[in-house]
C-alpha cells in the first residue's frame, strides 16, 4: 500500500505540511494509546513541496498536520494504491 500526494499549491511550514513519523508504518495498526510513544520515538518527516512535487509515502505511516498560520492555500490531491485487502479490522471506504 502506497499514498501519493500531488502538490497543486506551494506547501510550506507556514501553511500546515503534512508531518510523518518516520518507519512508523512498520509498526501496523496502532491503538490509539500508542500513537504518543510512536510520536515520542520517532523522527519526524515534514512534508513541504513546490506545486507540481509528488510526496510519496506508505499508507498506515502515523501522520498529521499542523493548523496552517497563513492565509496561503494548501491544496493537495491524496491518492491510496493497494493490490490487497486491508488487515482486519480495516476496510476501505468505497462510498
């Protein structure tokens, strides 16, 4: 499983980057209460990029954005790729 995520505005610190943990995909499925150790441990990745750039990265990896703190817009358009199912309990959303 991949994500890739198409840049359609310039994306910087000031407009809310995606943030990644680095190899934390390699953990699978984390309950909620494990995410701040994961955070904790982990490396953080920022996802900046000029319009145009593609991000790739692994779909299950602990992401998020911070509140963007200009007015700049930071449109992006999200792809997932998968050749299998998901793990249980995970199931795609096909509405």
């Amino acid at each position: 499983m991949v994500t890739l995520r198409l840049f359609i505005d310039d994306c910087d610190e000031d407009n809310g980057p995606l943030e990644v943990i680095l190899g934390s995909h390699q953990h699978g499925r984390l309950p909620g209460r494990n995410l701040g150790d994961a955070v904790e441990r982990g490396a953080v990745f920022v996802g900046r990029g000029r319009a145009g750039d593609v991000l790739v990265m692994k779909m299950l990896a602990v992401h998020s954005s911070k509140r963007a703190v200009s007015s700049n817009h930071r449109r992006v358009l999200h792809i997932d790729y998968a050749t299998i199912d998901l793990p249980p309990p995970l199931e795609w959303m096909l509405d």
